[in-house]
C-alpha cells in the first residue's frame, strides 16, 4: 500500500470564514491529474449504476406491481449500504482507500451480470437481496472515496472538488436515468445491466495506475481482529467530542427522513404513471430532473455560499427549502409535466447543496487517520433514516387510503418540520475555525 502526506496547499485560502482564492473547475481538472483520474472512474461507475436502478423499478413494477415491494426494494439498499458502515469506515483508515474502491467495482462486475437471471416475480426476493449486496459494496466504495479525496486535492481545490464530485454524481443521475429508461424501453433490462457491469470494470481499471495519498495512525497497525472494536470506538468518540461535528453528521440524515419516500417511492410512482405504456422512460425523466437539481445546488452554493460560518445553519435552512418545493410537487402533481420537472430540479438543487456543504465541512473538521470512520457513521445514519422513510412510504401506500398526491404533500411537510429542527439546534461550539 502507498502512503504519502498529503499534498502541500497555497499560502492563500480563508480568512475570516470567507473562501478567497479558489482554483475553477477546467483549473482543477487540468492542473490535478490524481484527482482527473479519480473523477473520472466515479464518472464512469456511477453511469451504470443509474443503468442498473431503472432497470430494477421496471421489473419490480412489472412483476409485482406492489408499491410496498418498491420501498422495501430501497429499504434494502439502503441497509445494505449501512449494515457494514462501521467496518468499511474501519477499513478506509487501515487499508488503501483505492484498492477499496477498485475490488468493490470488481466484486460488482459480476453481480450485476446475476440479475439477468431474473425470469419472473418468484424471483424478486432474491433479486431485491443482491441489489442490496451490491449497496454493501457501494457503501465501501463511497466511505473510501470521501474520505480520499481531501488528500488528492489542496485545501483551496477542496469546495471545487466536492461541487464537481456532487454535480458529476447528479450528471450521471440525470444522463444514465435518462438512458437508462430509454434503453430498458427500447432494448430491454437484460441490456440495461450488462452496460452496468461494463461500467463496473472500466472504472476500476480506471482506478489500477492511481497512487491515493493516505496517512495511518499507529493504532490501526496492529492484529484487525484484536484492535477492530477499539478503533470503531475511537472513531464514535472523535466525532462525539465535537458538538459542531456531531451536529453536521446528521444534515443529510434530515433531509432523508423524508426525502427517502419523496425521492425513491413517491417520485418513481408518479414517473411511471406519467407516461403510459412506457413506465421507464417516466422514471428516468423525473430522475433526470433529479439530477439535474442535484448538481445545480452545489454548483450555486460554491459561488455564492462562500461565508463558511452560516454553513451550518444554512444546511438546516435548504432542507426546509427542499420540502417546500416538494410540497408544490405535491398539489400540482399530474397537473403539468414540465411543471413538475422544474420543481423537482428546485427541490434537489437545495438537497444538492446541503449535501455538499455539510461533506465538505466534515471533511475539513476531520483528521485524514479517522475520516473514514467519521464518513462510515454519517453514512450509516443517513442510510437508516432513506430506509425508515422508504419503507414508510411504500407500506402507507400499499396498505392504507394514502393517495400518491397526499403523501407527498405529507412527507414534504415532514421535511419543513425537520429542517426547521435541526436549523434551530446550535450546540455551543458551533463556530468554525477556518485554517
């Protein structure tokens, strides 16, 4: 494995809390050919992906035809994506975050091919049981590369990165839902995944030649097994030692109490009733949509957003902002199509921006020897909170009166409330010290 420092940083970057000197992003990725290289691979990776969900909506929908099959398809995932945080966030400050991230897309090379075994609906249990092995895997891949990434670029290229990171993920949530729904119409699911596990492997051989710098604290040098639970503890106690620390973890844990449901239940329900007869190409525009708002959002708070002091509260402040227009989704749903795009490219800009903000303050707070088991734990408490809602907003609507419109509007609610809550929660060292 290959440790190094990391790489040196101007003498400019921040004063007072305000940004001053920042590279663009045609600089970034011109001038840092380690972090060209990283991108790239998640470009790649992340294409497929999106390939490989609207695929698995449409033979969920096709072959159960249940809403609650739907949130429990998510619920999975997203536990899935949990269940191991701990440990993947163990590994990502005890071993190379690059091989981490190169056998997880290999590992998934072949799973993905698995689903094109799928011949009916005896089949979803299983088929709902591998996405969700796969998400185990992209939870290892997502810890390692958050908390890599800090350590490729300086601390003035850091607000640059996550905002192309974000809006590169959003990008291929807008171009491989899009595609992807085209495809499944016109070509079928089976195509649809072999192009995910293509992905899979082109972005680990991507990946191979990538020197990823990386410092190891002593601690995590010695037997695994014998030092596991007393480095898992040390990573809780890093961040619970820091109110303000503490506190940022849970923003995209908010916004997923409820953007679970909106996003992954709601919102692929009314994709697929839009278009009639071509229920994927439905889902992959109002994901495009989502997409599109997801990577505009930080895009918008990078140029603007620059007093890194109001970051914490601001993180509260656009959750609110996300519920808001996801309550005019709500009323107006059905009612314009376009309508609808543009306000969910609203609602995702500002779920976008917290999601970003709160990543990088995270990342700068946070020592490169625990930044990986800070990621595994904020990851594992967003991903329980997309599971509580997901499964709540297919069992609602598949075992009581709720209307698809009504629960929209509901949750978004929810989401107001939630954001309001945790704007109002200052813990008293709150401020930030700016390097």
């Amino acid at each position: 494995m290959d440790y190094m420092q990391p790489p040196r940083t101007r003498a400019s970057g921040f004063r007072g809390g305000v940004i001053l000197s920042e590279v663009g992003y045609y600089e970034l990725l011109k001038t840092n050919k380690k972090f060209r290289t990283f991108w790239f691979a998640a470009v790649i990776s992340m294409m497929g992906e999106w390939f490989n969900t609207i695929a698995l909506f449409t033979l969920i929908l096709k072959y159960s035809g249940s809403e609650a099959m739907l949130g429990f398809l998510f619920t999975i995932r997203m536990l899935g994506f949990a269940v191991l945080q701990p440990i993947t966030g163990l590994l990502s400050d005890r071993w190379s975050r690059k091989w981490i991230m190169v056998v997880s897309n290999l590992l998934q090379v072949g799973l993905a091919l698995c689903f094109l075994l799928v011949d009916g609906p005896e089949d979803m249990w299983w088929l709902i049981g591998l996405s969700g092995v796969m998400m185990v895997l992209h939870g290892a891949y997502m810890t390692a590369e958050r908390a890599a990434l800090p350590n490729i670029v300086s601390k003035e290229e850091l607000a640059t990165a996550n905002a192309l990171d974000a809006a590169t993920w959003s990008t291929a949530l807008a171009t491989g839902a899009f595609l992807g729904g085209l495809v499944v119409s016109e070509y079928g699911v089976n195509v649809a995944f072999i192009i995910d596990s293509l992905t899979f492997l082109l972005g680990a051989l991507i990946l191979l030649p990538l020197r990823v710098p990386q410092n190891v604290s002593n601690d995590m040098k010695g037997p695994i097994l014998s030092t596991a639970f007393a480095n898992i503890k040390a990573g809780f106690s890093r961040l619970i030692s820091e109110p303000r620390l503490k506190r940022i973890v849970f923003a995209k844990t908010t916004w997923n109490l409820a953007g679970g449901g909106l996003a992954a239940v709601f919102l692929v329900l009314a994709g697929s009733r839009m278009s009639p007869g071509e229920m994927a190409a439905g889902i992959g525009l109002f994901f495009m949509a989502r997409g599109i708002g997801t990577g505009i959002g930080p895009i918008i708070a990078r140029k603007y957003l620059v007093d890194k002091n109001k970051w914490p509260a601001l993180v509260g402040i656009l959750v609110s902002v996300s519920g808001f227009f996801y309550l005019l989704i709500g009323i107006t749903i059905f009612e314009n199509l376009y309508l609808t795009i543009g306000l969910v490219i609203i609602a995702h800009s500002a779920s976008g921006a917290n999601w970003v903000l709160s990543t990088i303050l995270t990342q700068q707070w946070v020592e490169d020897e625990v930044r990986g088991r800070v990621f595994s734990i904020d990851m594992l408490l967003m991903s329980i909170s997309f599971s509580l809602s997901t499964f709540t907003a297919g069992w609602l609507l598949d075992n009581t009166d709720l209307s698809l419109k009504l629960g929209m509007i509901w949750f978004a609610c929810a989401m107001i409330f939630f954001g309001i809550i945790f704007t109002m929660w200052r813990p008293d060292n709150q401020a930030v010290q700016t390097a």
